[in-house]
C-alpha cells in the first residue's frame, strides 16, 4: 500500500466529522452575520429616529464578535484534538486497527508521513473555506448596509489585518502565510510525537503521558532558553536565521523521535 | 480509486480558496524611477521614501533609490530581515551589538566616532565610545555616586564637552520638574551632577541625539558651546473650578549653553520641524523657505534665502536640505547646502499602479 492509497484511505475516515466541522462553522458564522445585521439595522434605524446617527460600521465589528471568535476558536480546538485522534482511534478496541497498520510491509513511517499529510489537506481546507466564507460574508455585509443607507467604513483587507485571529492566519504576505503553515506543521508534528512516545510506554508504566510530556518539555525549554539568553544579544536579521535554524531543528527531532517511537518501541 | 476523489475535492477546494487568498495579497506593481538631473554624486547613497496614505487607511511605502525602486510595506520576514542586514552597515554592529543588551540607549555620532549611553535595568549605566573598529566601555554601577538618580530619570540626549559625556535628564515627574545634567568623568569613574535653572520650564529634548540603533545620523562637533534643545513649558489650567498643570511643548528655538549654564532662546516663534545640528551649526528651515543658522561655537545667527515661491515636504540629511515639490507625474526634488541649490532630481511613476497613487502619495529623503 502506498502513501496516496493510505493518503485516501485516512481521508475517506475524516470525511464525516470534518464535512460536519465545516457546515458548522459556516452555519454559525453566517447565522452570526444575520443576527448582527439585523440587530444593527434596528439600532440604527433607533438612532435616526432621535437625531443623526454619527457612528460608521465596520467589517471588522462583525469579525469582533464573540461567535464569530469562537468559531474560529472552535475549528482549531477540532483540529488539535484530531491530530490527536488520527492516531488514538486506530489504538481503539484492542488496536486490531494499528496492527493492521503496523504489519504492512511498507516502512511503518509510510503510515507517519499519510497521517501528517491528511492533517495538513484538512487544515489548508479549512483555511481555504474560511476565506471563502469570509469573502461572501464581506459582499453579504455591504451590500445589505449598503441597501439600508448604512455608512460601511474601511476594506475587507484592512479587517483583516487588524484583526487578532484573522491577520496571523491570513497575514499580508503569502511567503508568511507559507512560514506560519511551517508552524503548524510543527505544532502538529510535536503532538504526533506525544502519541507515539505515550503509545510506546503504556503497557510498561502508568506515567506514560507524564514522561511523553517531560520528554516533549525539555525539548521546548532547552531552545527557548537559549533563546531568551540570545535575544537581546543579536540583530534581527541574526535572530531569524537562529529561529529559523531552531526551527528546523525541532521539525527533525520530533520527526527522529516519532520515526525511533514508531518503528522500535511502539506496542499494541 | 474511489477513496482517492475525496482527496481530489480536497485540494480542489484549498486551490480555489487559496489562491483566490494568494491573488488578493499580490504585491503592489507600481513602479517609480529616480532621474537625477544635476550632480549625481549627492544621490548616489540616497533614498527617497514614498509614503502613499488613504483616509481609508490603505498603506504603501516604497524606497527609491537611483539603481532600484522597492516597495517596503508588507515585506514578509525573509525580506525584512535582509532589508535590515543592508541597513545596520557591517561596521558599526560591533557597537550596536554591545548596546542591544541595554533597556535603554542614546547616541551621538562627533568627529571621533560614535558614543552612546545605556542602562541595564536599574543596575548600572554603560558608556560606549566606538572609534573606527574599536569599541571601549565603561560601567557605572549603583556604588558610583548619582548613577540612581540618573537611571531612575528620564533622559532628553547627550553632549560632548572637554571630552566628557553629558547626560540631560529630567528629574522628578508632575510638577516642578527640575532639569539636571550628568557629567559622566569616565576617568576618574564618577559623576557630577548640576541642576540647570529654568521657572516651571524643562528641557524636553537635544537635538541629534538618537535613541537605539539609528547608524546614519549627523556629526555633531564635540565642544559646541550651544547645545540645541526642545522645551516644555508648565502652566496651570482651571476648568470646572479644579486647578491642574498642563505641560506642552515651548515654541521657539533653544540651546543650552554650557559656558553660561543656562538656556537661552535663540528665537522666539522659531519653528523646530524642520532643523538640523551639524557639526557647529544648527540649521532650522523657517516659513517663507529661509534658513536660519546658528553657529553653535558663538551664537551668531544669520539668515538666508533657500526656497523660492512655495514649500513642499522638507527634510534635512546632514547639512543639506532635500525640498520635494509634487507634479503631474511624480516630484521634483531639489537639494540645497550652504543656502544653494546643489543638484536636482525628478522622481516619476513609471506604470499606471504608481500613477493611480499620485494623489496621495509623498516623498520624503531620509
């Protein structure tokens, strides 16, 4: 079995929940819109009734909302909990699944490598609908004010960019867009790492968890240590070449560390 | 072959959204040429900004220099971190490199190389002096007497006199604050302090001193015996029968002068937008487009006529004025030193995305 038949395969099993995931944040933010929308053009119509309204909307205003914020907060609690789950479910019942998994004759890191790569396709999507999203709720948003004579104040990218959640997922520059979904990849690759280390130790103690996260721990306090010592001894161009150095040199130890949990420790 | 279609919806999905997202954040096309007209020499390390600004809030910057024009907003963080290793020149990193630790930093550049002044924390206070490559540094730490009261004081800039660094610094907030100089004897390791006397007054700024890391800012001459200052000014507002101090910003030009000890006004309505200190000489562009110079070695002052007819964005790099006026297609930009024109350039939009930004665009030599 090959990486894309197994691609396939891990993708066909997220299909359901994330379809779900997707229609639910969609339903919810654009539910939000409406609500905001209509109790907006109430107060306003409020407003002109006793004197002349003096306040501009924004894109941003509806971006701010709580529901909104939680949607967003909410698809990436989902997210991290199935880079989790990709791995925990096939452990299920008494790991038959894993097994099956574990007794093919391909590289076990086949398995790793689809695993990361469904993550990565589902997040990119999400990210993919939201903008889409975003952009119908922006045509939505001003041109239903614009129907009720409601001064609209600002861009769609200035929204954006302002924006706390909004701006680092889809920030000015696409090379960066590049570099934070590098980021992801670690985050990602930093709980794959726990699982497999955690799944390689349980039968042999109950502390397996607690040793995963020691392990992963001092993985992460020993750079940003060092990190903290350099920072106010180097220039700026100088720090993001020993970011960028750190930051490969986590991706290659959790992918060495998975790959020696993976392939020699691991037991059903 | 089935499982493989919902792989294939997937990316379908992310390759429209995506790069509906990857179109949207394109960079901007617009495009600007810099034609010197007269004397090339005076361009040849020099950058005109182009600051474009919409009321709606829309942003771009370019750089334009005679070899290339680059736009400098929304650079991502390869790019800035380039533009920032060609901008701090190899020479003085060393320097600046010894300041980075400090919470605090300010810096003159005189003959002699540059010297700046910081503090760690509330712990001790650091002088450092860079001469060509070599960097010397001298703490002072809590035991040396007056270097709490100057860590715990908010500092206006810096001077040379006799080769000792002075530090102007504000002491005490809210009202009657008292202005106070350091004299930092860096060989005798101690620091004297004298009390500067000024009446519900306090100097706010030196002119030239820089904070942190600004590696291209002019000479100043070390043994000045005015020192070109800002000031603020205390006056006590009632409203609604509640009596408080109002502080803000004195007009008129000033300088301490050392000899006297005191501040004197060198004029009254001055305007200190657009000034200079160079070497001995302050320079400060006045309405109407004459300059006024001080020399700051005696205090005479004299003025001359610079800009003829109305004035556009001004600025000064060093001793030469860099006066922009806008046309059709872009700006004129035209350099004065010692009250003559110098030389001549035209900054133009070279595609239609630059001209869309005409209107709202300015320019600026820095």
């Amino acid at each position: 079995m090959n990486l894309l038949k197994l691609l396939g395969w891990e993708v066909e099993r997220a299909t359901k929940p994330y379809l779900i995931l997707i229609t639910l944040l969609v339903v919810a933010q654009f539910a939000w819109l409406g609500f905001f929308l209509w109790s907006e053009t109430n107060m306003y119509e409020e407003i002109r009734r006793t004197g002349t309204p003096d306040y501009v909307l924004t894109f941003a205003n509806y971006l701010g909302g709580t529901p909104f914020i939680l949607s967003i907060g909410v698809a990436v609690a989902a997210m991290v909990f199935f880079s989790f789950w990709i791995w925990y479910r096939d452990f299920q019942g008494r790991g038959t699944f894993m097994m099956r998994l574990l007794l093919m004759p391909q590289k076990r890191m086949i398995v790793f490598g689809a695993k990361l790569v469904t993550m990565m396709l589902m997040i990119l999507g999400l990210f993919s609908v939201q903008w889409i999203a975003l952009k119908l709720q922006y045509i939505a948003f001003s041109s239903w004010l614009d129907s009720q004579m409601i001064p609209v104040g600002g861009s769609f990218e200035q929204a954006i960019r302002f924006d706390g959640a909004l701006s680092p997922m889809y920030p000015a520059s696409f090379v960066n867009f590049l570099i934070h979904q590098v980021l992801i990849v670690l985050v990602i690759l930093f709980i794959f790492a726990f699982v497999l280390i955690e799944r390689s130790l349980w039968q042999r103690t109950l502390w397996s968890p607690i040793i995963a996260i020691l392990m992963l721990g001092a993985l992460i306090a020993v750079p940003v240590t060092a990190f903290f010592f350099l920072e106010s001894r180097l220039f700026m161009d100088e720090m993001m070449v020993v970011v960028g150095l750190g930051l490969m040199g986590w991706m290659s130890v959790t992918v060495w560390l998975s790959r020696l949990y993976l392939t020699k420790k691991l037991s059903v | 072959m089935k499982r493989m279609w919902n792989v294939a919806a997937l990316g379908a999905v992310i390759v429209i959204g995506l790069g509906t997202f990857a179109f949207d954040m394109r960079d901007t096309k617009a495009e600007w040429d810099l034609a010197v007209t007269t004397n090339p020499e005076v361009w040849k390390d020099q950058t005109v900004n182009l600051y474009y600004n919409t009321e709606e809030g829309e942003k771009e910057r370019f750089e334009v220099t005679i070899d290339q024009s680059q736009v400098t907003t929304d650079l991502n963080y390869i790019e800035q971190a380039l533009a920032y290793d060609d901008e701090v020149d190899s020479s003085v990193r060393d320097f600046y490199r010894q300041l980075s630790g400090l919470s605090f930093v300010q810096s003159i550049q005189t003959p002699d190389g540059y010297i700046g002044i910081g503090q760690d924390g509330n712990k001790e206070i650091a002088v450092f002096r860079l001469n060509g490559q070599d960097v010397t540094k001298q703490i002072f730490g809590t035991d040396v007497n007056g270097a709490s009261e100057l860590m715990d004081s908010p500092w206006a800039g810096l001077f040379v006199r006799a080769g000792n660094v002075h530090v102007i610094y504000r002491d005490g907030y809210g009202e009657n604050p008292v202005t106070k100089i350091a004299m930092i004897d860096e060989g005798a390791k101690q620091i004297k302090i004298e009390t500067v006397k000024l009446q519900d007054e306090a100097i706010s700024s030196v002119t030239g001193t820089s904070w942190a890391f600004r590696p291209y800012v002019a000479t100043i001459d070390a043994d000045n015996r005015f020192i070109p200052v800002s000031m603020t000014e205390q006056t006590s507002v009632t409203e609604g029968g509640e009596t408080y101090l109002s502080e803000q910003e004195k007009a008129g030009l000033h300088a301490y002068d050392v000899e006297t000890k005191q501040v004197v006004e060198l004029m009254p309505d001055g305007d200190m937008w657009n000034a200079t200190v160079y070497e001995d000489q302050l320079i400060a562009l006045q309405e109407g487009g004459t300059e006024l110079v001080v020399d700051l070695k005696t205090g005479k002052q004299s003025t001359r006529q610079v800009i003829d007819g109305s004035v556009g964005t001004t600025s000064y790099v060093g001793d030469q004025l860099y006066h922009a006026r806008p046309t059709k297609e872009g700006a004129v930009i035209d350099v004065y030193q010692d009250g003559k024109a110098i030389s001549s350039a035209v900054v133009k939009a070279t595609n239609d995305e630059a001209k869309a930004l005409l209107p709202s665009t300015q320019f600026y030599v820095e």
